[in-house]
C-alpha cells in the first residue's frame, strides 16, 4: 500500500495535503496543481457545464496515465461550492480527492508542491515500506501524512500509528528502520519504543502510546 501511494504520486507529481495508509487502502487529499488552475470558475455546475479546472485536470492525468496499465477511474464532483475530482484505482487500492486551494485544510501552502519535498515524502514513505519489509510479518501500522502549522515546523510529518502492535513487534520494527536507514540518516530514541527520523526534508517519527 505505501508503495502504490508513492508512485501515485510521482505519477501525478504531487504531495498530498493528508494521506492515510493502512491494510485497507491509500487515501489521499490534493490540491489542483496551477495547471489545471488558469481558469477559473464559480459554478453552478452541470453534465453540459462541467467546472473547467476538473476537466484541465482530467486531461492532464489522461496524458500522465497513458502508458500505464491500470486506467483511473475519475468522476468530477459537480454538487458543492467548489469544483472536485475524484480518482479511483481500484487494483491497487488507492483513491485521491482532488480539491481547489480554497477547499484545503489547513497546514497546506504553495510551498507543499514543491519538487524537492515530493522526494523527500516518496523516500520517507519507501523507507516505511523497507523497514516494514525486513521485520518479515505483517504489522497492523497504519502511517498518516500531516502537514504542522506554528513556529518550530519546517516540512511535513509522517507519522506511524503502532498502538495496535505489540511493544516487542514495535521494538523489532525500530531496529529494522535503523537497518533500513539512508546513510546518514539520524535516528532518536526519545524512550520507549518511541521514535525520531528524518528524510530530507520530512521527519518520521511515532512518539508511541
């Protein structure tokens, strides 16, 4: 699952605004790129007036899906304020709800697109994926993307949610993440199982129950 939410978005070349991950599936909040954003509309909307900044978008991903063998499934959202688009991949189980800027939580700015931080959040989660890989048993991890508004927060977090593993489970994964690590790569302890990482610019971490 992390590994189909990773090449989702390097094929739709975006970070999400949240992002969900678990045994069920991948789940992840976008906002439109400026591309499909040059025109604007208000709406009301309709089958023979369709919001012009799902269809740039539908055209876009068109293109990038081309020469992959899994087609999205899309549907434009016509019925609130503001113009969506869903995209459905139901083999691999990942779905992307695309949104306007006006439509985005909080914790999102125009420096969340930036390429540098796409790389970084795609090998943070490659190093979940890794780490999880060599424990050899499946665990019950489920693993968010959160964007920290406030002083002290510089890029965004992955966060992993271990409650449901057991304390040994936890520790054995710990080590398999210090195995897994880039070189280089810092790794903190600050008790427990509990645990700090950075990659690049996106800090890793799961501060335990």
């Amino acid at each position: 699952m992390l590994r189909a939410a990773r090449d989702t978005m390097a094929a739709l070349g975006m970070v999400p605004v949240r992002l969900e991950v678990d045994g069920s599936g991948a789940r992840m909040l976008a906002v439109m790129p400026d591309s499909a954003l040059r025109v604007r509309s208000t709406g009301p909307y309709g089958r023979d007036e369709p919001p012009p900044e799902a269809m740039e978008l539908v055209r876009d991903i068109g293109l990038r899906w081309s020469s992959r063998s899994e087609q999205p499934d899309l549907t434009v959202g016509m019925a609130g304020p503001w113009p969506e688009l869903s995209l459905s991949l139901p083999r691999s189980r990942v779905r992307v709800e695309y949104v306007v800027p006006e439509a985005a939580p909080p914790g999102w700015g125009p420096g969340s697109g930036r390429v540098d931080v796409e790389v970084d959040v795609e090998m943070a989660l490659d190093a979940v994926a890794r780490s999880l890989d060599a424990v050899g048993e499946e665990l019950p991890v489920r693993v968010s993307l959160d964007h920290p508004t406030g002083p002290g927060h510089g890029g965004p977090t992955v966060v992993l949610d271990r409650r449901r593993c057991a304390p040994g489970q936890r520790a054995t994964h710990n080590d398999a993440l210090r195995a897994t690590a880039y070189a280089g790569q810092p790794f903190d302890s600050p008790g427990g199982t509990a645990f700090r990482t950075r990659v690049g610019s996106v800090v890793l971490q799961d501060l335990d129950p």
